[in-house]
C-alpha cells in the first residue's frame, strides 16, 4: 500500500480501507460539529442501500474536521441492523467540506467502487429514497446527479442569484441546484475531480467544493441529471450574517473554473432542461429563513462605498454610473435590475480572470459579495408577498437575462 504524501486520509484509515477490500458503492458525508444530526443521516443512508442495493458490497465514510462536539465519537457507537460497513475517520489537511470530501474520493478510488453519493451531515430531510435517486443511474454511467429540492424562498441565495443563473448561461443546463451539497458521482468523474489543478487554489478544499464537481462535469462533458429529493431541511444561514466565507469560496472556484474551461461554454447559446429522474418522495414544508433586511441593506450601502475604487476600475463608468443611480433613502423603494446584475457578475468574472493575485482575487470575489448582498436585498423587496411558485418564476426569470446577457459575457472576457 503506498499512500500519497498529500492524501487527505489518514495513514491508520487507509490500513482500514485495506482491511475492506473492494466495494461497488461509496457514501460520503463530510462532517463538522453535527453530533445532533450524524445518526439520522447515517441511518438513512444505510437504510437506503439495504432497501435498493441490496447485493451490492458498500461502505459509508463519514470525514471529519476535528470536530468539539464528539461527533465521530457518535458515528463510532452507531449500530444499523444492515451489513453496510461505517468508516469514521478525520481527514488532514486544509480544515474544508473539499479536503473532507476529497478524502472520500480517495477512498472510493481506492476501494475500487463504481459510484459515490455525497450527501450533507446536517439534513433533517433524507430519506432512504434519496440513495436510489442519487445512485442508479450514476452506476448506469451518468457522470454527475445533481439535487432537485423544493426550498425556502429565501433559502439557497448563493445557488438563487449566482450559481444557477450563471452557470446556465455558460453551459446551457438548466442545472437548478449546481451547489446542492447531495449528490451522485461516477468513478471517472471522481478520477478527473482528483487529478484537477484546481485543489490548490483556496476556493475547492472549501465550500467551493460542490459547484467545483458542477462544473468540472460539465466542462469535461459528462452526462449530467438531476434528481427531484422533495424538500431540503437543514441547518439555514441568513445571507446577512452568515455566507461570507461561503460566497468567497463559491465564486472563487465558479470564476476559476470559467477560465479554466472557456473552451467548452464559449460557443453555447440559450440553454435546455436537464432530465429530472422523480419517484415517490415524502413532502415536508421547507423551514422558513429568516433574514435580516436591514442589516443586508446596510451591509451593501456601507460596502459599495468602500469598494468604490474596484467597482470603478472593474465595471466601467457607464455600469458604475448606473449603480450609483441606484442607491436611495428610504431602503423599501431599492431595487437593483438584473441587467445591472448580470453584467457585474460577468465584469468580475472577466476580472477575475487577469487578475493571478490571490490577494487581489479575494478583494474582487468580496466586492463582488457586496453586490450580492444588494440583490438579495433587492430580491426580497420585489418578493416579499409572492408564493413559492411566483418566487420561482421570478428567479427563471432572471436566469434568462443572464442568457440574453451571454453576449456581454463573450465580448469582455
């Protein structure tokens, strides 16, 4: 057995993956502080592949980041009443929900599996069904199953206002959850993932991890579904106070990816659904997320002011004349366009691009977060009394200005 000096598993893991041998299927869940939630996800999952893998070999690796709370100590009592073998083990590394999963994709490698379902270690909605949706057509040769869930309005703004209306336009997927945390994955996109250059950047071994598997299988031109879940219950983040870090971390590694596989998006125009595998999930109503508005406008107000000078350098003075415009008073009449939007997201991805400076590319990915924030705020002000329906009519809606958008894209990056 010879371990890679930079492998993300632990030498006295891979001495346990030996013991093992071969498996056809791998489910990962990367965790961190979720001793409250570990049991119900692992139970779940292994319920699962006993109910519809029933004679496959598998195995379920829960990697860990050094968690307080003792939650491999809860994963290391568990007892399922199926064969599926529980692997706990804390990863080294770079302290991230990439390097925990990285250390599941080697480990599935390793094992020789066919496919693997990652899913979060915080769901309150997993069901046994969910590994069927995930896994089945992946192991039939499907690079890449992405979720499908129905949501809180307000949940999933990073998804709602950046990943999904962009990296539709680019790929012409209709891909409506590209950072969805649960998904399926073959071997040999597994294999690409792990021999990107990308893991080196500081976006990946993070959160950027998710939109990083999004993209790569797009980019590298795998079949891509995705699978309708139901509804997603889990630990929420108000875009106020919480996702900064998040939003770095997703744009960084959405923006690198960009550059990395222009080759493959820049001749697509419009765009096209993704088949959508369904069977029968329980509905649960989403839980409600709050959101603190005045905290969000506040936080765009003072940020545009600070970052006037990259807006200036990075927008043009016609898009930055237009956002100046834009600011006002009394906060309930604030509206920021999604042509306005559209093009600063694809003004800073082109900068993005020039700009090799690590420290540089983080002042853009914040100043981009500032305007981020305006959006959402803006978003829940034209939203406030829409149904989830309208809601999500209004955020295709939008995503179809970034395709009309395209154009602007192409003939500034």
């Amino acid at each position: 057995m010879r371990v890679e000096e930079s492998s993300a598993l632990p030498k006295n893991t891979w001495r346990k993956l030996e013991s093992i041998g071969s498996v056809d299927i791998v489910i990962g869940i990367p965790s961190y502080n979720c001793a409250h939630t570990i049991n119900y996800v692992i139970y779940q999952t292994a319920k699962g592949l006993a109910e519809f893998f029933p004679d496959r070999n598998t195995v379920i690796i829960v990697s860990d980041g050094g968690s307080s709370d003792r939650t491999l100590d809860v994963v290391k009592a568990i007892k399922v009443p199926w064969e599926t073998k529980i692997v706990p083990t804390q990863y080294v590394g770079t302290s991230g929900k990439g390097t925990a999963l990285r250390a599941v994709f080697e480990a599935m490698i390793h094992l020789e599996a066919q496919a693997v379902m990652v899913v979060d270690s915080d769901l309150r909605s997993i069901l046994p069904k969910w590994v069927e949706l995930l896994l089945s057509s992946t192991l039939k040769g499907t690079g890449l199953v992405t979720p499908l869930y129905t949501r809180h309005k307000y949940d999933g703004t990073i998804t709602n206002f950046l990943c999904y209306p962009f990296t539709r336009a680019l790929y012409g997927r209709r891909i409506r959850q590209p950072i969805g945390g649960d998904f399926g994955l073959s071997r040999r996109l597994v294999e690409k993932l792990l021999n990107s250059s990308l893991w080196s950047t500081p976006y990946v071994p993070r959160f950027g991890i998710d939109i990083f598997e999004t993209h790569t299988a797009l980019g590298e031109g795998f079949k891509v579904k995705q699978a309708f879940l139901g509804s997603k219950v889990h630990g929420t983040k108000d875009p106020s106070k919480h996702l900064a870090s998040m939003f770095h971390e997703v744009a960084g590694t959405m923006f690198s990816c960009t550059e990395i596989y222009e080759d493959a998006w820049h001749s697509i125009q419009g765009s096209k659904p993704v088949e959508v595998i369904e069977g029968e999930v329980q509905m649960i109503a989403p839980e409600e997320v709050q959101v603190d508005f005045k905290k969000l406008f506040q936080g765009y107000t003072t940020g545009f002011q600070m970052f006037r000078h990259t807006y200036k350098k990075v927008l043009g003075p016609k898009l930055l004349s237009n956002l100046e415009v834009l600011r006002v008073k009394n906060e309930s009449y604030f509206r920021l366009p999604t042509e306005y939007w559209a093009k600063c997201v694809y003004s800073f991805a082109t900068a993005f691009k020039k700009e090799t400076n690590v420290k540089e590319r983080n002042n853009l990915l914040e100043a981009l977060r500032i305007l981020w924030i305006g959006k959402v705020a803006s978003f829940i002000l034209e939203t406030i009394e829409f149904d989830a329906r309208e809601t999500e009519e209004k955020i295709e809606e939008e995503a179809d200005v970034f395709e009309e958008l395209k154009p602007y894209m192409l003939e500034i990056y």
